[in-house]
C-alpha cells in the first residue's frame, strides 16, 4: 500500500529537481551555451552531447529536465491514488504543474528554434518558477494536518510577499532580456554607483533595482514577523540569510559581470521565491476532506 510518508519524499524530491533544473538553466545562460545543442530534442542530430563544454551544459540541463519530467509525472500519479479522496487539493495542484511543464517543454522547444528570443527565454524562466511553485505547494499541502496561522492579515501579508517575489524575479528577467546587464556595471545604481539612468535598457535596470529596494524592506518585514510564527521559523531564518546573500551577490554581479556570480543570483534569487512562497503555503490550514465532515456532522448533531 503506498504511504503518505513515500508520497512526501517523492514530493519534496520532485521539488528539489526543478529547482536544480531552474539553477543549471542560469548556468546555461551565463556560459552562453543555450546553443550547445542547436537542435532539439536530440543534440547536433545525436541523443548524446557532442565533446564540448557548451553542448555538455545544455545537455546536462535538458538531461536534469528529464528526470525532473519522470518524478513529476510519478508525483502526479501518486498524488491521485494517495490524496484523491483525503485531500484532493494536493492532487489537483501536481496536476496543474504537469500541464505548466508540458507548455514549458514546448516553449523550450520554441525558445531554442528562434535562437533564443530575449522576451521568449524571459517567458520560459516565469513559466519554470510557477511549476517550481506548484511543486512546492504540492509538498507542502501534503504535510500533516493543521489550522494554520490563525492571524489571518499575516496570512494574506505572506501571500503577498510570496506575489511579490516573483515579480522581482520577473524585473530581474527584463534585466537579462533586455541586455541592461551589460551597460550598467555598478550598484546601488548606475555611472558611478549613484545615478539615476533611464536611457535605454538601462531603464529595466532602474525598475529592478528599485523594485528590489521597495519589495526587499517588505520581505524583510515579512520574514521578522515570521520568526515568531513556530509553524514557519524554521523556514524564515533560512530564507531571511538567503536573502541577505542574495543582495550580496547581486552586488557583486553587477559591479563584477563574472559569470560566477550571474550564475548564483539567479540559483538564490530562486531560492528566495521557494521560501516564500513556502512561508505563504505553511500559514495556511490543511485539512483532510474526512476529518473535516466528521467534525461539520458533529457540529450538526441535535444536542
């Protein structure tokens, strides 16, 4: 019979491999080897990589894809025969992340035959953080029963900072997509690190960094709030030094364009948007559809 616990294993697995797959496709960027493999799916007409560094990279990201594919479809069925009747919802949201990951394959497909369209390589990593996202919260809503937080304006100021995140993930695409990273190498802004420049790409640069600013406080805020929530603590210190490195590294990317540090800021910046949005997931109640009735056939019985 299959367990809950193999479920979750399976689950928080899943989870773990699309955000690996996430980390090497910055890896591919910032290495410039999305072209590696100019065809697709196979790799310069073969189902193996050709003896070069670049083609080696996009292999091994199509590669993590794969497995990432195979557990997320193992996910899906388990899900269905362990939850489908205790708490349907957990199956319903591994669903949804299959069909996100199957326009994310055609899109991959799309991305790679137009050479690697700014907009369309910005679409395909927005679309790669929501199945990451529905990963997590299946893991997540699997986890053993719970009111909550019973503060709901904490709640709702969770989800939105978990909202929040990706659309700083999002500005820091533009960023990318635009070429923006490219013209402005200084921080806190641009020219010498203090000044305000809208010319150009430049501008997207302007929008990320300020959306950094406005949002980070509010992150900030969430998380020291979060700290006296038991149920997230854990999970808030973690996310609080994340993003404290996060800052850090995007720093040095912007001052050093090395390709390290380009690599890292996106692998925290996905990091950050996990534990938020895993803050948001864990404030909310989860509760089994049996339980549930009994205690609504108690509350109705006559006294």
């Amino acid at each position: 019979m299959l367990s809950i616990a193999f479920f979750r294993r399976v689950a928080f697995l899943t989870a773990l491999f699309a955000y690996l797959q996430i980390a090497l496709g910055g890896v591919v960027r910032v290495t410039a080897s999305g072209l590696g493999c100019p065809d697709w799916p196979l790799c310069h007409g073969r189902p193996y990589p050709a003896a070069d560094v670049h083609s080696i990279i996009e292999y091994s990201h199509r590669t993590v894809g794969a497995i990432t594919g195979l557990l997320l479809i193992a996910t899906v069925v388990l899900a269905w025969a362990v939850f489908r009747h205790q708490r349907p919802l957990v199956a319903w949201l591994a669903t949804a992340s299959l069909v996100a990951i199957a326009a994310e394959g055609a899109l991959g497909g799309v991305v790679v035959t137009n050479e690697l369209a700014p907009w369309l390589v910005l679409v395909h990593l927005g679309l790669a953080m929501i199945i990451l996202g529905f990963l997590i919260a299946t893991a997540v809503m699997s986890l053993p029963t719970t009111e909550g937080v019973r503060d709901h304006s904490f709640r709702r100021l969770a989800l939105i900072a978990a909202a929040a995140t990706y659309f700083l993930l999002l500005t820091g695409s533009t960023v990318v997509a635009s070429s923006a990273d490219e013209s402005c190498h200084a921080w806190p802004l641009c020219g010498n690190g203090l000044a305000l420049d809208f010319a150009g790409a430049n501008a997207f640069t302007m929008l990320h960094r300020g959306a950094v600013l406005v949002i980070g406080v509010m992150l900030v805020y969430v998380l020291i709030g979060s700290l006296r929530q038991a149920s997230v603590r854990p999970v808030a210190l973690v996310t609080l030094l994340v993003l404290g490195l996060q800052v850090a590294v995007g720093a040095a990317a912007a001052l050093t364009n090395a390709a390290l540090f380009n690599g890292l800021h996106v692998a925290i910046a996905t990091l950050v948007w996990s534990g938020m949005l895993s803050i948001a997931l864990l404030t909310l109640p989860r509760t089994d559809r049996e339980r549930a009735m009994s205690r609504l056939a108690v509350e109705k019985r006559p006294a």
